[in-house]
C-alpha cells in the first residue's frame, strides 16, 4: 500500500500487485479523523464511526491481474491524519 498527499488536506491511496503474477484479495481499512472518502475506484465500501470521533472506511480490494485489474485507489479529503490497514484474506497465482 502507498499514501501520498497533494496538498495538506488530500490524500491518496493506493493498494497493488507488484506483477501480473498474483490474484490477491485484500481488505483495506484508511481510518480518519473529519475526514471524507471522496472517491474510490471499487466499490462497497463500509464506513463506521468510531467512539473517538474516528471513521474507517473498509473495502475488499480483489485484484486480478489476468483481467486487468491491478490496483485498488482511494483519496481522502481530512485536516488531520489518515492512517490505514490490510489483511491478506488469500492469494493465488494468477
């Protein structure tokens, strides 16, 4: 997974394969504070708030080299700090 940042309030976010030699299947967790998930290239994301003023942003990132699919992006607008997780659910070859 790779953070970068285009000015202080946006961050961008991205989660990939190194090669076309791997199906992965990730879960992806960015977690914010005022922060807003302005845009994904996947789809169902789950938001929860937490006790703490916090909110995460959970997604299944499934990358499929052989069809294309490589990476997982997210970019999050917050004034104070994104951290982010994964878990490794499986992988094969591809």
């Amino acid at each position: 997974m790779k953070g970068y940042y285009n000015n202080s309030t946006k961050y961008f976010f991205q989660y990939g394969a190194n090669s076309n030699t791997y199906n992965l299947d990730a879960s992806i967790t960015l977690i914010t504070v005022n922060g807003t998930l302005v845009s994904t290239e996947t789809s169902a994301v789950t938001t929860t708030t937490n006790t703490d003023g916090s909110t995460n942003y959970k997604n299944r990132c499934i990358i499929t080299p052989g069809t294309g699919k490589k990476t997982c992006s997210y970019l999050i607008t917050t004034q104070i700090r994104t951290n982010w997780s994964w878990t490794l659910n499986t992988w094969t070859y591809a």
